[in-house]
C-alpha cells in the first residue's frame, strides 16, 4: 500500500508568517495533489504536479504556492498566512485515473 | 461544469439496517466515479471505483454502489451497517485534463450509526 506522510501534523501560524506544509509519498506516483477540507465544501484541489519540476493550478490556488523538487516530495507554501486558510490539508498520491492515496491531513490554525 | 452533489450532509441509520448515500454527477463524457470513506482524524481512503463497464461495482467493507447513465447518479448502498461504519463519505468523479487527472470530490455525508 502506498504511503503518503504528511508534516507537521498540527500548525499554529500568525496572521502574514510563512507556513510550509510537507508531503512525502514512497510509492513511486507520477501525481500528487494538495487539498483543504472545510465543512460545507469538501475537498477543494489547491495545487497538483505531474511528476518533479512540475506544479498545476487547482481551483482554488490563490494564496498558496506549490513545488515538488523531487518524485517524493511536494510542498504548499503559504507566503503570507490569513486566518481564511486555517483549514485541514490534504496531500495525496496516485497515477492518472487511478486510486489516490491520502496522507492523515495536517491541521492548520492561523491566528 | 464537472461537479459532484451529495445531496444528503448528514445521514443516521440504526445498526443492522440498510443504508443508501446518494451521489448526483455532472460530466461531460463517460466519468471514472469513486468513493472514498474519512474515518475520523484520518485521511480518505478508497471505497470503491466505477470504471465504464458493469453498472453495479463491489467495494470493500460489503459497500457497493451503482451507476446509472440515465439518472447521472453514483449512489452507495450497504445491505447492513456496522457501528464502525461511523464516518463520512465522498463521493469524487475524476477529470482527465492534460494527459492527467484530478478528483472532484463532493461535499460528503456524515454517517451516523445509532444502536
């Protein structure tokens, strides 16, 4: 099964700081996908790369900026954290049209 | 525009009863549909999937689910629910864009189950 890590797994930010969200995946996927969940939404896709070098606008990109350096690794950043993004991160894995594997989400809390 | 409506944000069921969570779709083409399960404080993890062929397609857990064309539906069905059934759902259609693909995910439903 395909393992998705996710660092850290709690953040508290100040309101204009810098927060870097991780995800580590050790299953070899092309695709990774970052997402937030908020009651009344669901999942919304923020950020999603081919493969290393690339990053992909979501739906809702705004305010947050993606790279994925190498195959394993994909971060989110957001450069100047508001209280509009405290949400619950999701990072996931997967090949075209095929099961995602999700990490365990990184709750995140800007004041 | 693709999208994904679970028209139902919360639903409670009592033990050893039966359990329909109603997924409706909008997708230009043949979509790939899935559903995933939340337990809670974890990540989603994968249910089932309907890739185009056989309408009525077995997950794990005994969850299956249907697809109908006719009805833009992707409904999941449990014959009888388990207390650890206890989580939410999502119901996600995949679109192919550039040679890849993302997942639409719908709102959820919240599945209670009462003893």
């Amino acid at each position: 099964e395909a393992a998705v890590t996710q660092s850290p797994r709690n953040k508290v930010a100040v309101t204009g700081g810098k927060v870097t969200l991780s995800c580590n995946q050790t299953n070899n996927h092309n695709n990774m996908y970052w997402y937030r969940q908020d009651t009344g939404h669901g999942l919304r896709l923020i950020h999603y790369s081919y493969g290393a070098g690339s990053t992909e606008k979501g739906d809702i990109p705004d305010g947050y900026k993606a790279s994925r350096p190498s195959q394993e690794n994909f971060s989110l950043i957001l450069e100047l954290a508001t209280p509009s993004q405290t949400s619950v991160y999701f990072c996931a894995s997967g090949w075209s049209q095929n099961t995602l594997y999700f990490g365990a989400g990184t709750r995140l809390s800007v004041l | 525009a693709q999208s994904v409506t679970q028209p139902d944000a919360r639903v409670t069921v009592s033990e050893g009863a039966s359990l329909q969570l109603r997924c409706k779709y909008s997708y230009f083409g043949t979509p790939y549909l899935f559903w995933y399960v939340q337990y809670p404080r974890q990540g989603l993890q994968l249910l089932l999937k309907y890739y185009p062929g056989d309408p009525v397609v077995q997950g794990v857990n005994g969850f299956e689910a249907e697809f109908s064309k006719s009805n833009s539906s992707f409904h999941l069905r449990k014959a009888s629910v388990h207390w650890s059934d206890w989580a939410v759902y999502f119901c996600a259609v995949s679109m192919n864009q550039g040679g890849s693909a993302k997942l639409i995910f719908g709102e959820g439903t919240k599945l209670t189950v009462s003893s």
